[in-house]
C-alpha cells in the first residue's frame, strides 16, 4: 500500500533539454493529509516562461500552477500552511509578495522569504514552494 501519491512526475531530461540531467521527479506529492508542492515559478506546464523580465508576472504564474497542483492533490489554497519563497533581487520582494498576497488574502500561512544569487533557469526570477493540508473535516478546518 503506498505511503504517497506522487503529482505530475517527469523527467529533467525533458523539461530542462538545455541541462544533461536525468533525475525523475514530480511536481507535488501527497503524503497523508498532508501535500509539499515542488517549487513553481513562472513557467506553465507547458514549459512555456510568462513574464520575461516581470517578477509580478512570474509570480503570478506560479500561483497559478499552486491552485492546479493542489487541486490535483485535493487541497486548495485556502489550506496552504506554509510558503517559502525565493526572489533573484530585493527589488523584486514588493511585486512578488503583492501577487502571492492577493492569492492568499485570508489564508494566513506561516511564510518564509529568502533572496538568493539565482535560481536554476536565469529567466527565473521568483521560486515559490508550499505545504497544504487535506482536511478530514471541512467545517472543522481553519
């Protein structure tokens, strides 16, 4: 009996042709009640990057694929518990956490942010991962 549910797996070699990787992997999984959403940035599912140059954009997008993955694991944002998000420039806190906040008016998720030196495309400017619950109870769940 497994333990989890693995979400949209793929392989590196597919969806990064300009890396030599090879790893596979998923997009989200569900464990329990519980869903880790793999970091999501401002690229569809498609493979297709949405706002060149545009953190707003990026992160929007990436929201975006946040509401789909977690719908495919029987979540919603509404029960994310934690985000961890991770921009290229200080720049870039204002435009991302605006987008990301009018996703989650309401929510009140535990939230880390991080600047970092780069991410694994350069095109990216915004990485976002999260963690959500499944509820058992819907009433009961706040």
């Amino acid at each position: 009996m497994p333990t989890h549910t693995r979400i949209r797996m793929f392989n590196t070699k597919a969806t990064y042709p300009n890396q030599s990787l090879d790893n596979d992997l998923c997009q989200a999984v569900r464990a329990g009640n519980t869903v880790y959403v793999r970091g999501q940035v401002g690229t569809d599912f498609e493979g297709r990057l949405v706002g060149l140059g545009d953190p707003a954009a990026q992160a929007n997008q990436a929201m975006k694929n946040v509401k789909q993955l977690l719908e495919e694991a029987g979540s919603d944002l509404g029960h994310i518990v934690k985000t961890t998000t991770y921009i290229t420039d200080p720049r870039f806190r204002e435009p991302v956490y605006r987008e990301v906040g009018q996703w989650l008016k309401g929510v009140y998720p535990i939230s880390t942010g991080l600047v970092v030196a780069g991410l694994a495309q350069p095109e990216w400017l915004m990485e976002i991962d999260v963690i959500a619950v499944i509820p058992d109870d819907e009433e009961g769940a706040q």
